[in-house]
C-alpha cells in the first residue's frame, strides 16, 4: 500500500514524507515511549517487551526509508528515546541523509 502512495504521489509532481510514531502504538501497547504489558488485551493487541518494541520499530522505519526513494519529510510525533536515537541517526544517515 505504501507503493502505491508513493507512486500516486510522485506521478502528480508531490513531494513524499512519512510519520512514524515511536511514542504510541497501540497494537503492541506502547504509550508515552514504554511498552505496558497487559492481562487485558483487546482482539489484535500484543505484549511486547521495551527491547521487542524497539526492534519491531527501527524494522519498520528502516522499511520505510529504503523502499520509497528519496523523501522530502520524516517525522516522529513525540520524538524518540535516548534506547533508539543512535539507530534512528543510524538509518537517516544511510537511507535518507537529504531528508
């Protein structure tokens, strides 16, 4: 689907820029930058570890920024933790250092 987007976007002349929250994530209950495991979990939610969301989440932006080209915009609402910051420069530098 992110193909797509991107494809859309770029064939009507429009700049392409992806939003990634590392603060909330509610399919793996995370909330305010920490995973809160649960005995309550709805249909589709998951507990996950502090590590297993950090690496579930650097998997994904590293996907976004390596398969759509060259983006105009990244951004993280929320910002990220001190635990993923030397990765999160890690993967900007390599796959989107004109961001």
């Amino acid at each position: 689907m992110a193909n797509e987007f991107v494809n859309l976007m770029k064939a009507e002349g429009l700049d392409v820029g992806f939003y990634y929250s590392l603060t909330t994530n509610f399919y793996l209950n995370v909330r305010n930058h920490q995973a809160h495991a649960s005995n309550h979990i709805l249909p589709g939610q998951h507990n996950v570890t502090q590590s297993e969301f950090e690496r579930i989440a650097l998997m994904h932006i590293k996907e976004l920024w390596s398969q759509y080209g060259n983006l105009s915009e990244i951004w993280f609402d929320g910002g990220y933790t001190s635990n993923v910051k030397s990765d999160v420069k890690r993967l900007v530098k390599k796959y989107q250092p004109n961001a």
